[in-house]
C-alpha cells in the first residue's frame, strides 16, 4: 500500500537528471511535469562519454592541477581552455576550485563522491529495467591507459584515493591491454580495469526511452522554458504559453540550474565546463568498451553510431558559441593509439558539464524554501548519478531515510 500523500510535482529540466527524478517521483504516486524547452535526448545528457563511471570519484581539484595550469593553457593539444572574456563571471567559481586543490579536500570530495557512486548502479538498473533500454547499455568495464611507467606512476595519489574509497578496479599491464582491447596500438604501458563500470550505447536514446516511459505512465510534459519560479507553496511556474501550479518544485537544469535557484534568494557556485565530442567511424577493430587515452585527455567510446571522440574542459559559460578547432586537433593526435583508425569526422558536438569546484553535486532542499529542491553538479559523472541523485530527491519528498549521509550534498555546505 502506497502511504505517500500524492503532490503536484514541476521537474524543471529534461535532461539526464530531470527525466530520472521523474520516474522515481512517479514511482511513488504523484503526478509530475516536466518543464523542458528541448527535444529529449539533445542536450548535454546526449553527447557525452556514455560512461557509467562507477570509478570515477576524483575530483578535476586535485593536488598539483594548480601549477600545471598555465602548461595546459599554452598547449594547443591541452585538456583546458578559458574564455577569457568569461573570467570576470568565473572567479567564485575558479576560487572555490583552487581552495578544494589541497590532498586533504581532494580526498574528502572524492568520498563524497564516491558515496553516490556506490548507490549509482542500483538506481540506474532500476530505471533501465522500468524503461525496458538494456539494449542500450554494454556491461563490459571501462579502461583507462597509461603510454609509460613513468606517466603511471604520476597517478599514484590518485589511485591511492580510488583505493581508499573502495572503487573497484585491476592494474593491468601492456599484454593485458592487448587482450582486452585488440583494436588499441600496442603503446601502452599500463592501465586500469573497471569492470564494473558501464558504456551506454547511446546516451541521447537513453534519455529520450526515458522520457518515453515517464510519458506512458502518465508523466506530462511542458515544452517550455521555465521563466519564473515564485510562490512559497504552491508554486507557480510561468513559461511563454503560460503558468502552472505545483506543491514541489525540482530544479533539475543542469548547469542552468544556479540561475533557477537565485530566484528564491539562493546562491551557488555552479558553472558550466564545457566539453566537445567529435564522432568518428568505428576502427577497423571496434573498441570493447570506453578508453581513456591519459596523455591526451581523452575518451573513446564505442557507441551504436560509430566511435565518439570526447576532450578536456573549456570555461566559458554557457553563452559562448562552441570552437571545435581543439577538439578536432585531437583527431590527428590520437590516431596512432588506435589500430586501423579512421579519420573521418561524421559529427561535432558541444555540451555543458554542470559542475561544482568541488566536483560534488547538490541534493537538498533550497534553504528557507520547503519544497523546492535541487539536484544539479554531477560535473564530469553527472550521466552516472542522475538516478541516485534523482532517487534520494524521491526520497526527501516521501520522507523517507535515504541511507546515505546527505551533508556532503547540502547547498549550505
Ligand atoms: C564531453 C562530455 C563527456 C562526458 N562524459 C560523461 C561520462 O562518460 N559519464 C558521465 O557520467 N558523465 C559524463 N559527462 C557529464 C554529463 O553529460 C552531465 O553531467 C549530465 O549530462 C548532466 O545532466 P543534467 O540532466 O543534470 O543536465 P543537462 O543534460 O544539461 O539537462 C538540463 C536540461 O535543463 C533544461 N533547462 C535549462 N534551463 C531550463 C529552464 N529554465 N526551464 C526548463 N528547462 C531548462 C535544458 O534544456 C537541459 O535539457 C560528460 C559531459 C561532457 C560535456
């Protein structure tokens, strides 16, 4: 027998976040709508990696990454580039990411990353499971390669976290690269297996298969811009065909989300790391499952389509018009780790990263607002705990525990 009072829910966002909280609100017997201007499936949850990156604790703070900055600024092969004209709006954002780059705050955000992480598969499954899309996913692990001893044992701190948080992993060698990927040169020295970890084949599809079950059972669907949030329950939201009302609202707009909070007063640091994708035919011996290239700051994800190529990080906000110059440089740079590579470029993308200089999202309700709640900043991992994040929001609502220490989450943290 279902307890929970039904409510009047507004999910304001649609991507990989706002579709999974959804279905968990929806779970539990109210009646949601999600506000989302976009197709499903488009935006920044469609274009990247596809990685359910169970692994993937480390923060981009980390001990060191401040003095290798201006390297990486210099290097027109670099994982990092500014727009500088976007600085002057960046600087609370750069400062709370330089203040989170010492060992002792890099592990801290790494266990509060991990916590999620732990609760990621679970959540996923239940949704993929709910919305029949296991045809979308590939459960064979995620490989990340090192080129010499000397570059693996740069990762040594790192490796030491992912340890200490209890991330699954194996250390293999050059053989055991060769094994579990025939299609990689053999150039690598090192690396390190994931076998836990997912590839989605499709990211966008899966979002949209998503949306599609929300839809079937019930869920409605603004397509609007949410403008205005107001009221202090119910609430009102208004949209350019007009406005709704709802007991609960969920800002769920990825790096979008900062500007929705500031309507009720409340501020956080939350911006936009932009990435880009280039998608290029599979090699002649398609990959088994997403490798990350560590010299060059990239991943190569086999998907349905071919094999998607994703680079660094650009701070620029999200108004900016995308430069794909960087992200097709790497097309030729990365050619020689790949046997029987293909060149062709098939599509380019753009995406907004929604991240946190801590790399830790918010989960919580806004403070002085009951009922508004937030769940935004997954950052470099926010596809792999879109269903935790959306399924503890689920569980504030109910009321019930969400068997995981929530301060790490707080907006006031
Ligand atoms: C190159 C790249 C590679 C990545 N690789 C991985 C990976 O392998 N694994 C991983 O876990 N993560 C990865 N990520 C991160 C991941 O893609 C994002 O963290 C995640 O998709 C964010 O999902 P979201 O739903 O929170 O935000 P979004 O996908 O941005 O969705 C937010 C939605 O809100 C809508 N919106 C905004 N404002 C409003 C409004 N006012 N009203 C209504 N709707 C609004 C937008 O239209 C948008 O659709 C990668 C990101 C990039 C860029």
């Amino acid at each position: 027998m279902n307890s929970i009072e039904p409510k009047r829910i507004a999910v304001v966002g649609g991507g990989i976040t706002g579709v999974s909280t959804a279905l968990f609100l929806q779970s539990d017997g109210h009646a949601v709508t999600i506000f989302e201007p976009d197709e499903f499936g488009t935006g920044t949850s469609s274009g990247n990696a596809g990685v359910i990156s169970l692994g993937s604790c480390i923060p981009t703070a980390m001990p060191g990454i401040p003095a290798r900055v201006p390297g990486m600024l210099l290097d027109p092969y670099g994982p990092l580039a500014i727009r500088w004209g976007y600085l002057p709006k960046l600087t609370p954002w750069l400062l709370g990411f330089l203040m989170n780059c010492t060992p002792s705050r890099a592990r801290k955000n790494a266990t509060a990353k991990a916590a999620l992480l732990d609760r990621a598969h679970a959540a996923y499954d239940m949704l993929i499971h709910q919305a029949d899309a296991e045809d979308l996913v590939s459960r064979r692990g995620m490989l990340k390669v090192y080129e010499s001893e000397a570059s693996f044992a740069r990762a040594k701190f790192e490796i030491e976290v992912m340890q200490h948080t209890g991330r699954r992993f194996d250390i293999v060698s050059g053989d055991e690269i060769r094994q579990l990927e025939p299609g990689l040169a053999p150039i690598f020295a090192r690396g390190l297996f994931f076998d836990d970890n997912s590839g989605i084949l499709d990211p966008g599809k899966l979002v949209a298969r998503f949306a599609e079950t929300f839809v079937a059972q019930g869920g409605k669907v603004v397509e609007r811009h949410a403008k205005n949030l107001s009221g202090d329950g119910p609430y009102s939201i208004s949209t350019d065909s007009g406005e709704e009302e709802a007991d609960i609202i969920v800002i769920a707009a990825g790096s979008w989300s900062s500007r929705l909070a500031r309507q009720f007063g409340t501020r956080i640091l939350l911006d936009a790391e932009r990435g880009y994708h280039v998608m290029l035919p599979h090699p002649e011996t398609p990959l088994n499952r997403p490798v990350a290239l560590t010299a060059h700051s990239v991943f190569l994800s086999p998907m349905d389509d071919g094999m998607r190529l994703t680079t660094g990080v650009e701070l620029g906000g999200n108004e900016a018009p995308p430069d794909y110059t960087r992200v097709r440089r790497m097309i030729s740079r990365i050619a020689g780790s790949v046997n029987g590579f293909r060149s062709e470029e098939q599509s380019v993308w753009l995406g907004f990263r929604p991240s946190t200089p801590n790399g830790v999202p918010f989960i919580d309700e806004l403070p002085g607002h009951p009922n508004v709640y937030i769940a935004a900043g997954g950052g470099h991992v926010g596809m792999t705990m879109a269903p935790i994040s959306g399924r503890i929001i689920s569980d504030l609502v109910a009321g019930r525990d969400p068997d995981i220490d929530l301060a790490p989450y707080r907006v006031n943290r």
